[in-house]
C-alpha cells in the first residue's frame, strides 16, 4: 500500500519532471537544401543560431565520406534567441534562411567555398 506521504509528494515530482523537459528538448534542427540535384543538409543551433552543413561525398573503394562545412563568416553565434531554418519552394537553391523566431530578422545562408556563410541579418 502507498502512504499517504507519496501522494502528496506526486504533484511536486511530475512538476520537476515537466520542468526540466524543456532542457531536454532537442537543441538542433536539420534542413536539407532545397535544389533538387544536391544531397546537402544544414544544422542550426536553435539557441546560437550557428549553422553548418553536411553532404556525402565519393570516395574510391569505399561506401563513401560525408562532407562538412563548419561556420564560416555570419554563420557563427548570433545574439542568443531562437532561431530555425527555412528553405524556399526554389529548386535550384543551395542555400536555405535562417530565421529568428524572435525579432523575425532573417540571413541567408549558404556553402561558401569550405565553409558555410551567411548575409548580415534582416528584416
């Protein structure tokens, strides 16, 4: 049989559960490029708003290599908010939009020779 003292401490532990939920949600989101001949996907931090990108690659004699591009110029931290990523219906676009959800200033963004560059944020 369960006391009495359980129950009432029930509510405080499902509350501390729910409260740290947050924390634990996912801290990134994925996006592939929306130009149809390219296997590319790009990574946002939601809290940073830093952005890099990753592709497959060739590689002889293997199954192949996955390419990534670090944060190269505007991709890197931004003023803490909360960012996500937007493609655009263009299907010869290599790039995608990273959005504050927060302001509504939005860069695009883009792989840039070894790395992937943003524009300067805008609204």
């Amino acid at each position: 049989m369960i006391s009495n003292r359980l129950f009432r401490a029930l509510p405080a532990v499902t509350f501390a559960i729910f409260a740290t939920a947050p924390a634990l949600a996912a801290n990134y989101d994925f996006l592939a490029a929306p130009e149809i001949d390219l296997n590319r996907v790009y990574r946002l931090d939601r809290a940073t708003g830093e952005i890099g990108a990753c592709q497959y690659g060739l590689k002889d004699n293997s199954v192949g290599v996955t390419l990534c591009y670090p944060p190269g110029e505007g991709a890197g931290p931004q003023p803490p908010s909360e960012y996500g990523l937007v493609a655009s219906r263009h299907e010869r676009e290599a790039g995608v939009f990273r959005v504050d959800l927060r302001t509504g200033a939005m860069s695009i963004c883009y792989v840039l020779n070894d790395s992937v560059v943003c524009t300067p944020p805008a609204k």
